[in-house]
C-alpha cells in the first residue's frame, strides 16, 4: 500500500535550520510529484513547494523562496525539505504529500505524510 | 494568485441534516482543478472528491461536488457521526491553493 512516512517532531531556536524527510513506498517513486503543505497550529493548509522526483528543478511559494530547499533520493525514495532561518511564524506541522495523477503536477493529493511538528522557540 | 474563500467559518448541524459548503475563487477556473479534503483532529488531510478524479475509492457518496466559474460547493447529503470536521478546498489549475476552511460542528 502507498506510504509516505515521515520524520519525527523538531525543537529549533530561531535563526537555526530544519531538515524533515519524507520516504515513500508501496508505488514506483519518480512516477508521482510530491509537495509540501504546512499548517500552523489552528490555522489552515499552505502549500510550500513540489518536487518532480524523477529530475528537474523543484519549485516553491514565493513567501519561502530563498529559505526552502527540496532535494530527492532516489537510492532511498526519500524526499527531503530543509527550511533554513527559521523564526516563530514556521512553527508548523509540515505534511509531505502525492499528486494523484503520474507524471502530473495538476491533480489533487491522493497520498499524504502523516506530518512532521517543527516548533521554533528560543 | 487564486484565492479561496470558504464559507460559513463553522457549520453546526446534527447528525442526519445535510451540510452545504461553499467555496469561492477569486478568479474564474475550471472545476477540473477544484478538490475538496477533509481534516480531523492530530490527522492529516484526506481527499474526498474532485474534478480529476471524482471520489477516490472508500469515500461515501453522501459527498458530492459541484459548480462553475468562481462559485463551488461541497454537500453532505446526511451527516455521520464521523463527518463532523474540518473541511478544505484546493485549487491545482493555477499553483496550489487552499481555502481557509470550514468547520463542521455537531449542534
């Protein structure tokens, strides 16, 4: 069955760097884009970034351009997001999840992580 | 950048009513593109129905979507116990958005 397992909760002090990885399995792993969703606590969902696992340039929301990096591995289908300089407001769960369609980055979420607690507090 | 705005912030209904969400886009766009979650407490979303691919396997169809342009709605044809949550729209025409949310709460 498709799983999307991702790494345990976070503690960082402000200004410090967060790296949450997400391992997929049960489907062929560079078949299906993958993003990243965040969501403050009580807030809403806000999409963060895509990856096409199977190559090219990930992309990402304009609020986080310059802090965020997505990488892939393909040996581990692992994903990977690394958020750098981080302040109180990226105090979040950060959900990795699959787009429905392969080789699609126009479907909706079929698939998603079951979240990953960053707090920022110094 | 399309923008979603949910209403009502919070519904409150009793089991067996039927629940009517909506949601508007700033933009007109294709309800191809539109998809509806649904989020429980300490869980992550699970897509519930959309334009691409109707409802997924294992969703009741007592959940049904519809609408056109800038005006899309979510009905709960009777409301179970455990459909009492938190209720999101997306859009993936145009990057990705989501709606604010509405809250489904038992009266």
């Amino acid at each position: 069955q498709v799983q999307l397992m991702q790494s345990g909760a976070e503690v960082k002090k402000p200004g410090a760097s967060v790296k949450v990885s997400c391992k997929a399995s049960g489907y062929t792993f560079t078949s299906h884009y993958i993003h990243w969703v965040r969501q403050a606590p009580g807030q809403g969902l806000e999409w963060v970034a895509i990856i096409n696992p199977s190559g090219g340039s990930p992309s990402y929301a304009q609020n986080f351009q310059g802090r965020i990096t997505v990488t892939r591995d393909t040996s581990t289908n692992t994903i990977y997001m690394e958020v750098s300089r981080l302040t109180s407001e990226d105090t979040a769960v950060y959900y990795c999840a699959r787009e429905a369609k392969i080789s699609s980055a126009y479907s909706p979420f079929d698939y998603w992580g079951q979240g990953t607690l960053v707090t920022v507090s110094s | 950048e399309i923008v979603l705005t949910q209403s009502p912030g919070t519904l409150s209904l009793s089991p067996g009513e039927r629940a009517t969400l909506s949601c508007r886009a700033s933009q007109r766009m294709s309800s191809a593109y539109l998809a509806w979650y649904q989020q429980k407490p300490g869980q992550a979303p699970r897509l519930l129905i959309s334009g691409a691919l109707d409802r997924p396997p294992g969703i009741p169809d007592r959940f049904s979507a519809r609408g056109s342009g800038t005006d899309f709605t979510l009905t709960i044809a009777r409301l179970e116990p455990e459909d009492f949550a938190v209720y999101y729209c997306q859009q993936y025409g145009t990057s990705w958005t989501f709606g604010q949310g509405t809250k489904v709460e038992i009266k």
